[in-house]
C-alpha cells in the first residue's frame, strides 16, 4: 500500500492532506456551534433567575399589603422600579422559549406572576402569593442541572 502512496503525485497527496484537514476543521466548528449554542441557552437561563431575584428583593422591601390608595402613592416609585423588573423577567422568559418546557412549575410561576403582581400593586390581594411564586422559581434548579 505505502509504494502506492509513495507513487502518486504530490498534487495528489496534497489534496488528499487538504480533504483530512478540513474534514476536521468541519467537525471542530461543529462542536464550537454546539458548545456555544449551550452557552447561550444557560445565559438566557441565568438572566431569568437573576430577574427573578431582583424582583424579589424589590418586593421584599416593600410593605405586604397596598390596601390603601395613600400607601400606593406614597410608594409608586418603588412600585415603577418593580413592574420595570417584572419586565426583564417576562423578557427573559420570552427569550429562553422552549427551553423550561422540563420544568412545568417555573412555566406557571412566570405566567402567573403579571397577574399577581397587578393584584399586589392594586391592593387587591397581598404580596404573599407573588414572593411564593419567586420562591419556586429560585428554587428550581433549571440553570446548572
């Protein structure tokens, strides 16, 4: 077989080194796409949980009932600065899509949350059932499984 190879024309040999070479390289930006698409996918997860938590700790600090209209006023920049966090949490879970289908409670936490927020901010129900939710979210260990 060797006499063979040692036979050819170095055009031949060439090609041959050629193909081999970027067959690999092939494989190797493959697994880079496949690597970096992973990368991307725990950003995104991490970017929800770190919403999630800025939105607790937003809510952490204010008082558990706004019952009262004065209250609410008295409070209405810290209640802007927390719908601004309920944002970055629906943008975040608009943005890892498909991937907390495997995780049914952090699905329904993140599609209840807006309504129970609007409940908490128009003193119609308490902040109790929006920090459980919170909760939950963090919780789950959906990030690095």
């Amino acid at each position: 077989m060797w006499q063979v190879v040692y036979n050819w024309p170095w055009v031949t040999v060439w090609a041959a080194v050629s193909a081999l070479f970027t067959t690999i390289t092939a494989f190797i930006a493959f697994w880079a796409m496949r690597v970096w698409r992973q990368q991307e996918a725990l950003k995104a997860k991490m970017a929800l949980k770190m919403a999630v938590a800025e939105y607790s700790n937003s809510l952490s600090q204010l008082p558990v009932n706004l019952d009262s209209p004065a209250l609410r006023i008295k409070k209405r920049a810290e209640l802007r600065e927390l719908r601004h966090k309920l944002n970055a949490i629906l943008n975040a879970v608009l943005i890892c899509e498909q991937m907390l289908e495997e995780y049914p409670r952090v699905v329904s936490c993140c599609r209840s949350l807006p309504e129970a927020h609007k409940d908490y901010v128009r003193g119609l129900n308490n902040n109790i059932h929006v920090k459980y939710c919170c909760h939950l979210i963090l919780s789950q260990q959906f990030v690095f499984k």
